[in-house]
C-alpha cells in the first residue's frame, strides 16, 4: 500500500512527460525547439547501448567523487578544528568569511592556466567550490553541541582525544551530515559548470556539444542523465544518512 | 556569518592567550595573507603571472574603472541577478503558498519541485540556448529558473507549517480567506520565505556570472573570459574581487530589509 502510494507520488512527472509529447506532436511546440520525449528516450538508449554516454557519466562520476571526497574530508577536519581550537578559529574565520561569497567558478580562466585542461581542473572547480560551505556547515555542527554534554564529560575525566570522537562528532554528525548533502549537490553543480567552460570528455562537455552540433535529441538525453545523476546521488546519501544516524532514530 | 555564542569555560579562556591576543584584531590573518601574497609574488617565489600581487590587481581594477569599462559589466551582472530574482521571487512565493494551501496544485508541483532541488540546472543551458537565444533572455530566466526551486520549498514548507491555532483563532474571529491569507499566514510565513531569498542570493549572481561567461557578451562572466582568453589575470582577478562584493554586498543589504520588514517579529527584538 505504502509502495503504491510511493509510485503514485511520482504520477505528475508522467503527465509531465505525456505533455511533452503531445505538445510536439500537436505541432503546439515546434519539433525544432524540442525533440518528442519518445525520440529523446529512443536517443538515450541508443547512446547507453553504444556506451558512448556511459563512458561520459563515467568520466564526471570519477571527478565529481575525487573532488567531493576531498572537500568533505578536508572540509569537515578544518571546519571542527575551528569549533573546538580558538586559535584556529581566530586565524581561519576571516578567511573563510571573506572567501564565502567568492564564485569559485569565476576563477576557472586562472586555474586553466595554472592546470591546464585535464581532469585535475575539475576536480580542483569542484573542490575549492565545495570547501568553504562545507567547513562553514561542519563548524557551525561543532559549535552547536550541546555545552552540558561537553562539561559532563569533562567532569567525568573525558581527555580532550575522547572527547572529540566520542562526545563532539557524534553529537554533531546530524547537522554535520546534512551540511554534506547540500556539499554532494553543488559539487554536481560545479561538475557540470566546469565541463561546459571548457573540456572535452564528461557529461557536461557531452551535452554543450550536441546543443552547438545540432544534435539535439542527444543534448536532451544528456541533459536528463544529467537530472537523474544528481538526483540519483541525493537519494543515495539519503539512504546512507539514515543508516549512519540508526543510532539516533532509536533514542 | 554572524559569531557563535561564546559559551567558553574559564579554562578553555585561559588555555588560549594567544587566541586572546589575535581575537581583537581577527582581520590580521587577512593582511597576513594579503602580505604574504605580495611579498610572494614580488620574489617570485610563487609565479607571478598565475598570482600577481594584489596591489598590482588593485592598480589593475582602478585602471579599468576610469575607462568605465568595469562599471558597465558590473551593471550588466547586477542588473541581470535583479532581474532574475524579481522573476524568482514573483512566481516562486504564489506557487509555493499555492503548493500549501491547494491541494491539486501540491498534487501536481511536489514531486516536480523535490526531484528538482538536487538536480544541477545549469546543465539546461544548451536547452535555454536553443529556446532563447545567447542574450539577456536566456541568462535571466534559467537564473531564475534554479533560483526558484529553493525559494518554492522554503515557502510551501513555512506556509505549510504556520501554526494551526493561529489560523483558528483567525478563522473563529470571523476573518475572511482574503484577508486570512496576507494577513495571518503569509506573515507568520514570512521568516522562512525570507530565508529561502536570502540561501537564493549568492546562488543568482553565480549563476549569470556563469552564463556570461558561457556566452560573452557584456557582464563580469564575459569580461573575465575575454581577459582570460589573453591570460589577462590581473583582469580576471578584478572581475572575481567585483563579482564577491556584489555578492558581500546583495548578502547584507538584504539582511538590513529582513529586519525591517520583520520589525514586528521577535527575532529582530531579540537581535537588538
């Protein structure tokens, strides 16, 4: 019932779809402008058969999760070492608030130059885009945890070591991990931004391409993969969060 | 981002003098950063064609103002960002109070808008291209297209999560849907709609930024393309400084216009 109810949720996206299609066919919206949903689909599966696409989703998977990876990483190291050494934090924050509103994206004709054009610009757009949010989400996690849990253990002895892994982080994994999420989305925003601006392999570099050549049940099927990645990786994290914070749910 | 409480135990104060000494003058990593980078660069220690001293960069930007060239891609940008977050705000706030209250259209626009937020829109710009053109037309309206998915949820959720009880004693009060709708839910949503604005801001100047610089023309995206094109850094650098200010400055603005417009709320009275 819960299942049917689920699949029942999603029933506008065909209607959605059936839309698309009818409009085309109706010759409401030009064949020119927008490619009937059935030829996109057709087009898709053409280019996943022939692997043409899944080497491209390969291609932005593998940056998109190197860069990720170290801005969560580093991300998340520095943003808690800020909340819990005030010396980090007095020498860092004005940096990070400075370098907050800063579009990273911006920099890319300087790290083109600095890099070049390979799989390292990337993931270096995707990195220095990401961190920020990330340490600034992981700090504000870290500073937010409750003061009275910190004391209690500290009156109970808890060395600073312990207290970090056993009192600090869990107590601020929550926040810490939804912090995250919003990292995982604009990580693929910055995947795909770089991809445009300039290389020649990836998904995003794939669809600009079959928009400039005309191909354009080809850009649209990119463009849909695009979506579904995206979505696909929130869901995914989702489904990890919730096994990560099982722990908590059963308090 | 404003400074946590600071809730220190009088050993951690103690612990930390040298934190003492630097938290009154915390800009000091900035200069030391700044100084460093100069200093850096004047030695070529660090390249300095990739990293040009910042008094060079800021000897750059005034050159570039007094040929007025910087103003007018600055407005090209602001304008665009303005214009795409009127667009933004003026459909997403009706469709997200719409999303609340009226069924079908929740129906219809909830599993669209959550399947919508993860997904990066940028990746439509081939599309808004080959609909719209290279110019104004299609920068504006997929800025506001990816804006409006943060600031629909944030105002369904608020909407939907005014206090009931209000809206009862509203309602047993004899006020009218009218009137219960701009005057009790739409201000105890107000916060929150506010909210979505304020994540949208930073996320506006990006993306035009981000398609000037896809498409050329007029603006900060074209002008640090162009300058970049000719490994111009010093411009390109300019052109990031300016964008960040606009964005530092939109940021603040807007948060002035939060508290006025919240005057009346408790989270203002209790700020001041």
């Amino acid at each position: 019932m819960t299942r049917l109810a689920a699949s029942g949720r999603y029933a506008p996206l065909l209607l959605v779809a059936a839309g698309w299609e009818l409009a085309v066919l109706s010759g409401a919206i030009s064949p020119n402008l927008l490619p009937r949903f059935s030829e996109v689909m057709a087009t898709l599966w053409d280019l996943l058969r022939s692997f043409e696409l899944p080497r491209e989703i390969g291609v932005s998977l593998l940056r998109q999760m190197i860069g990720f990876t170290l801005a969560v990483v580093i991300g998340v190291a520095v943003g808690v070492t800020m909340a819990r050494l005030r010396l980090v934090d007095r020498a860092l924050r004005p940096l990070v608030t400075l370098g907050y509103p800063v579009p990273v994206v911006a920099l890319f004709p300087v790290l083109v130059l600095m890099v070049g054009l390979d799989h390292r610009l990337q993931i270096i757009v995707i990195l220095l885009g990401s961190i920020l949010p990330t340490i600034v989400s992981s700090f504000n996690a870290a500073r937010g945890v409750d003061h009275y849990l910190v004391w209690s253990a500290r009156n109970l002895g808890t060395g600073s070591r312990r207290m970090l892994w056993k009192i600090v982080i869990p107590a601020a994994l929550p926040e810490i991990l939804s912090g995250i999420r919003t990292t995982l989305s604009l990580s693929f925003v910055l995947l795909v931004a770089a991809e445009q601006l300039g290389a020649d392999r990836g998904i995003g570099a794939f669809a600009l391409r079959a928009g400039q050549n005309g191909f354009y049940t080809g850009m649209f099927a990119a463009i849909l993969t695009i979506g579904l990645m995206g979505f696909a990786a929130d869901r995914l994290y989702l489904a990890l969060m919730r096994i990560l914070l099982r722990w908590q749910e059963q308090e | 981002m404003s400074a946590p409480p600071e809730n220190a135990s009088g050993a951690e104060r103690a612990n930390s003098r040298w934190g003492e000494i630097l938290s009154y003058r915390p800009i000091y990593s900035v200069l030391a950063l700044l100084i460093a980078w100069e200093v850096a660069s004047r030695l070529a220690l660090i390249n300095p064609y990739f990293l040009p001293p910042p008094s060079m960069v800021i000897e750059r930007a005034y050159q570039i103002l007094l040929g007025e060239k910087l103003l007018q891609h600055l407005a090209g940008t602001l304008l665009r960002s303005l214009a795409a977050l009127a667009l933004c705000i003026a459909m997403g706030v009706p469709l997200g109070v719409a999303m609340a209250r009226i069924a079908p259209v929740r129906w219809f626009f909830d599993p669209l808008i959550s399947l919508g937020l993860p997904v990066p829109k940028i990746a439509l710009w081939p599309i808004f291209v080959l609909w719209f053109g290279f110019f104004d037309t299609s920068k504006i309206l997929l800025t506001a297209f990816a804006c409006a998915f943060p600031v629909v949820s944030a105002t369904y959720l608020g909407t939907r999560n005014v206090d009931k009880f209000v809206v009862w004693s509203a309602l047993n009060l004899g006020t009218g849907p009218h009137r219960l709708l701009w005057k009790v839910v739409f201000r105890a949503a107000a916060p929150e709609i506010l909210t979505g604005i304020q994540t949208v801001l930073p996320i506006a100047i990006i993306i035009v930024v981000l398609t000037e610089m896809l498409s050329g023309g007029t603006g900060l995206g074209a002008m640090i393309m162009y300058a970049g094109r000719f490994a111009d850094i010093k411009t390109v650098l300019v052109g990031v400084l300016a964008a960040s200010l606009m964005g530092y400055a939109m940021i603040k603005l807007f948060e002035q216009l939060r508290r006025r417009l919240l005057a009346w709320h408790q989270e203002t009275s209790a700020t001041a």
